[in-house]
C-alpha cells in the first residue's frame, strides 16, 4: 500500500482525511448484533457511555469537544453506498451468502439511524453519552472510539515535525514486521485483526493490515474491520459481545430469569446465526459459573472466546468441561482476544496446538502499538484503554461482573446482586491496559 503517513499526517485535513470514512468502518459483529437486536428487541431502549480506564491520560486536554462534535455528525450524515448493500447481500461470510436478510437489509439502508448524543467533561475526560433505541445506540460504540483515539493521535501528530513523523512512522513499521516476522516461524497460526476501536488511526489500521496479509498469507484469516474486509476482499471476522447477555440481564424480572438469561441469548442467536458464528462469550457474569451451569446443548456450539480470563487457564477450562459433555475438543474453537501481542499468541498457539482449533484476535497491539517510537521519547502515542458501555436498558441498570474484577461494570448494589445470583466471585484479575 503505497501510502506516505507522515506526510498525509503532516497535512491532515479532516475533510480529505475524515476519521470515519463508511458506516462499514466498523467491527463486524456490530452489523451480526444490529440484525440481532434489530430482529429480536427493536423496541428496546438503552443508555451507553464512554470511559478511559487509563485515567492519567485525560483526553479533555487532548481533544477539543468541538472538533470530536464535527466528527460525531459527519459520522451521523454517512450512509451506506449501494455498492456496500450489495456486498452485504451478497458475500459469503462465514460459509453463508445468506446472513443478512433483505428486510434488514432495506431497514440498513432507509431506516437505519444513529442516536442523538452528549458530549461533556468530567474530571479530565471527554465523556460520550448515547441515548434512544438500541438499534440506534449499538452502533455508536466501534465509531466513538475510533474517533476519541485517533483524535487523541492527531493531537500528537500535531506536535512533531516532518522529519519526527518519518522517524515515527519507520520506528513503527519496523516493529510491525519484526512481529510478523516472529509469527511467519510457525505457519499453522492464525490470526484475526481485531485493533478497529482502539487503533492510531484508520491509515495505519489499513497499512497494518495489508502487511499482515502480504507478510502472513493464510495465517491471517480476516479483520474484524467490515469496511477492509470489504475493500480489500478479505474475510470479515467477528461474532458477539457483551453487550447482547448484559442487556438480557437488564430486562429479567426475576433472580432466575437473571440467572437464565446467559443461556435464553444463546437461544435466540442460534435461531438466527449457526456455524462457525456459534461462538459463546461465557465470562459476562463469570466463565466458571456459565459452564458450570449450563445446558448441554449449549456444549454443541462451534467455540468459546476467552476475553478477560487468563487465556491458558480459559481454555484448559473450556477443554475440560467439553470433556466431561462427551465433546470433542479437537473439533472445537477457541478465540482468545484480550489485550494480546505476538509473544502470547505464539506460546497460545503452541500450548493448544493439536487440543482444541485456536486462533487469535490481534487488537490493539497490532493497530497501535507505538510504544517506544516517539523520536523525543515522549509517550504521546502510547495506547490508552478506552471503552463504551451499556448503562441502562429499559430504564433497569445494566451490569457486567467479568472475570477480571477490574472490568467489571455498574452500580456497586447491582454488582452485589449479580454476585449473589450468578454465584462469582471477584477476582483480581491483571491490569487493564488495553
């Protein structure tokens, strides 16, 4: 890809250079989730919120709330290109031509609409809050990221001088491939970019990840980016978050539909997704407790993603547990996607290789790691954990335990009650960094 970031950095004009170019600049399974959410609960209202885990950092001092606010509504003015719609309606993903309905489809295109928003500073931080219709919330979050991050970057760009952004750009790209490099050593790997929401920007995400498919070949199985996926005629790569069983939690009535309801949503995404999109996300309100728990049925699902657990200890977990349903392990997957470089996917891939189908999803340090590449030796560049929430769903606060207790999310009452239904415990988990 021949592209000069320094020298596009240099002269960035937003309107050449928009942080958001397409609706489809966004993780894949945004659009599987909006079809979900779209199909299964289009009345549903819902609050979400940014938040900087990495509070030493305060993005206020950064960003100008004016400037995030012209981004924000060049994002809501964006609509699907009807080269986009065709593509959705016709690829292949996951093996399936077919997994977007027309209906939707057409709900895409002329009545799809992003959620009105506030922008306000607390403490340091810029804060985003969204407000209305899930369908028209969920979106926001991939898109609000993106734009806090790379503004966070261009204001750092801003401060170095030509010659400092080649000297930027060469340190970095020198380190992208000394990572590849590390990872062409072992050909059965496979990897999935996942870096979209924390990234340096959608240039660099770009680059990134046309090296990784010229350097990796079939090792890198696909971007979680639609719109690369889309451009570039790679796979897109993505299945579901935490979002789907903290907003089912949210609308229970009860302590035992509370407790039930991690189990109804793999329900009802089984009545609208199969295959390889058959992949559960167990630690929502604590991994060993799901599985514990759980219908055997739900052992007949394609794989699990192991996100705020020790990924070793996830997945011997997720092993035995197979075991003892009477599954196969070698025919399973596991995803392992939390705050991943090269060395742990490669002592990942080794320790499971020949157990269980593992693969990894590369995120933000992949698609922004500048650590150590300031030429002043700043740490302007360094990734900051940025992340966007449910806060309420109906009106009822929502809740996310975690495995890492240091993720976890909502009112401390809520988060007593979750514990006590759910049956988990807090566990210290690692810092958060990404």
């Amino acid at each position: 890809m021949n592209v000069d970031l320094a020298e596009r950095a240099h002269n960035h004009n937003w309107k050449l250079d928009p942080i958001v170019r397409s609706l489809l600049d966004t993780d894949f399974y945004k659009l599987l989730m909006l079809q979900f959410i779209w199909k299964n609960f289009p009345d549903v209202h819902v609050t979400s919120e940014t938040v900087n885990r990495t509070t030493h950092v305060r993005l206020a001092e950064h960003i100008p709330a004016s400037a995030l606010i012209e981004q924000m509504e060049h994002v809501r003015q964006l609509r699907l290109r009807k080269s986009e719609l065709i593509w959705l309606a016709g690829n292949t993903f996951y093996g399936t031509r077919t997994i977007f309905e027309p209906a939707f489809l057409e709900w895409l295109e002329n009545g799809f609409r992003l959620s009105d928003y506030e922008v306000s500073e607390e403490d340091g931080q810029l804060i985003l809050r969204f407000s209305g219709l899930w369908t028209e919330v969920t979106m926001w979050e991939v898109y609000a990221l993106a734009l806090m991050s790379e503004m966070k970057t261009r204001a750092a760009l801003g401060r170095l001088s030509e010659l400092e952004l080649d000297i930027l750009y060469a340190r970095a790209k020198t380190r992208l491939w000394d990572k590849i490099e590390k990872l062409r050593e072992i050909p059965e790997v496979r990897i999935s970019e996942f870096g979209t929401r924390r990234r340096h920007s959608f240039l660099w995400q770009e680059y990134v990840v046309m090296a990784m498919h010229a350097g990796l070949g079939a090792s890198l199985s696909g971007t979680s980016n639609t719109y690369l996926a889309y451009k570039h005629d790679l796979e897109a790569m993505g299945t579901n978050a935490h979002e789907l069983p903290m907003a089912l939690a949210a609308l229970s009535k009860n302590d035992e539909e509370l407790h039930d309801s991690q189990y109804r949503v793999l329900e009802l995404w089984q009545k609208n997704y199969g295959g390889e999109l058959l992949i559960m996300l167990p630690d929502t309100f604590g991994t060993t407790q799901f599985l514990e728990g759980a219908p055997d049925w739900v052992a007949d699902w394609t794989g699990q993603r192991a996100d705020s657990k020790d990924p070793f200890v996830a997945g011997d977990e997720y092993i035995a547990w197979l075991i003892s349903r009477g599954r196969d392990a070698r025919s399973k997957r596991l995803i392992a996607s939390d705050g991943l470089d090269v060395d742990g996917i490669i002592a990942l891939h080794k320790y499971f290789h020949g157990r269980i189908r593992f693969s990894a999803g590369w995120g933000t340090l992949v698609t922004n790691d500048f650590r150590g590449c300031h030429p002043r030796g700043e740490h302007d560049f360094e990734p900051i954990s940025l992340v966007c929430k449910l806060m309420t769903v109906n009106g009822h606060p929502a809740v996310k335990l975690s495995d890492n207790a240091n993720k976890a999310t909502g009112p401390e009452k809520e988060i007593e009650r979750y514990r006590r239904v759910f049956g988990s415990v807090a566990v210290a988990g690692s810092e958060v960094v990404v």
